[in-house]
C-alpha cells in the first residue's frame, strides 16, 4: 500500500528519506521534508527532457519536478545500468532540476547481445 493510500493522519512522505514515515521519525522533520498523507501533494518528477539521447554525448537533462521540497542542500542525479550507479550534481531551476549526464566513458559496456 503506497503512503497516501493508508489514509493514516500520522503517516506522510518524508522527502529526505525518500519513504512514507511518521514526521517525528523522519531525519529531517522540518514541514520543508515532510508531507502529511492529506496534502496529496507527493514530490514527482513529471517531464524529463530531453526524453531521449545517445549514450555518447553528454547532455543536459532538464527535470519537471512537482512539489519540490524548498531546502538549500545539494541535489544530485543518479543514474543507473547495468548494476552500476553513476551520480552527477544537479541544480535546481524554477520548476525542477538540472543535471549533466555522465560522460560516455564512465558509462559500463553493454555485453554482446543485449
């Protein structure tokens, strides 16, 4: 059952953590980190673009974010493939983030076939 879902006026979404929590049990309890269930305001990533590129190029992504938690800490993208996680800084815009993709050599190989 997903956080909103439980209908539970103790239960919310704590955004530093990154789950469904009580507030006094979330890292950060501060209202900028933690949403009451009743809010339905849960923090979505709602248009990625470009929606598409090439391994080999580094690009720009630009990340729609709804109901983006207004804190001062660094926010960083995380992407993963084949088992291996690559992280870039990001840096929040009007309405989201945007962040670098890793360059092409960091990036694992794709094995024969797949």
């Amino acid at each position: 059952m997903d956080c909103l879902g439980a209908n539970d006026p103790y239960c919310g979404w704590c955004s530093s953590e990154n789950k469904c929590s009580l507030r006094g049990a979330c890292a950060e309890a501060p209202l900028l980190y933690w949403l009451p269930y009743k809010s339905g305001l849960c923090t979505t990533i709602t248009e990625v673009d470009p929606p598409q590129i090439q391994s080999t190029t580094v690009r720009i992504l630009n990340l729609v974010i709804d109901n983006l938690p207004a804190v001062e800490e660094q926010f960083f993208c995380a992407f993963s493939a084949l088992g291996q996680v690559l992280v870039t800084k990001a840096r929040r815009s009007a309405i989201g983030v945007t962040c670098a993709t890793p360059e092409s050599d960091s990036l694992p190989t794709i094995p024969p076939g797949e």
